[in-house]
C-alpha cells in the first residue's frame, strides 16, 4: 500500500514537471517569434558573427601555442602546407599557412557542430 501511493505521487509529479517545462518552451518560442523579425535576423547574424570572432581568435591563439611547441625547422616540400608553385617557401610562409590550416580545421568542425543540421530550428511546421 504505501508503495503504491508512493507510486501515484511519483506520476503526479513527473505530469506536473512535464507540464512546467512545455509551459517555459512555449513561453521560450513565442517570446522569440514575437516583435520585428528583420531585428530578430539582425541579432541572429550579430551572434553568429561574434561567434566566429571568437573561434578565430581561440583558435589562432592554440595555433600560435602549438607552433611556439613545435616549431618548423625544416620544411616537408610535400606538405599540404607548402603551397609554393616551385615547392620551396620561407618558414615563415609554412607557418602561417600551418596556423590557418589549424584554425580552418576547428572552425569547420565549430560550425558543423553548432550551425548545420538546423539545430536551432524552434519553429517546425
């Protein structure tokens, strides 16, 4: 007897916190539908764009750290980073071109992880 009792409490509750979480993700959705939606795109745009700043400069950041590391010395003149026609560039060349190669592999997966596959997409018809 108290099992079940306790039972029935634990579905109440469950039904009631169900309740409260769609009642806040439809406040959440109507809250952002609402209002001028050329603003809403501008925001949208104005977040993204701060984003990327903002993987750029981290990255670049870890780049300059794993360069500072492990510094080129002598340069693979097959390397993907060696992008010199006659197959022969300045260190300095390899590794500026090694820093934007580390920064565009994060910032794809940045991007595919956070902006592809619509995962923000709250409004589903």
């Amino acid at each position: 007897m108290p099992l079940t009792i306790l039972g029935i409490l634990m579905v109440i509750m469950t039904i009631a916190f169900t309740t409260h979480i769609d009642k806040m993700d439809r406040e959440m959705a109507e809250s952002l539908s609402e209002g001028n939606t050329i603003n809403n795109i501008d925001n949208a745009y104005m977040y993204a764009c701060a984003d990327l700043a903002r993987i750029i400069n981290y990255t670049g950041m870890d780049a300059m750290k794993q360069m500072g590391e492990t510094p080129v010395i002598v340069i693979e003149p097959m390397s993907q980073y060696n992008l010199s026609i006659g197959g022969e560039c300045s260190v300095a060349e390899f590794n500026y071109n090694w820093a934007r190669g580390m920064i565009m592999y994060v910032m794809n997966q940045f991007i595919q992880t956070n902006y592809m596959y619509n995962s923000f997409d709250y409004w589903k018809n």
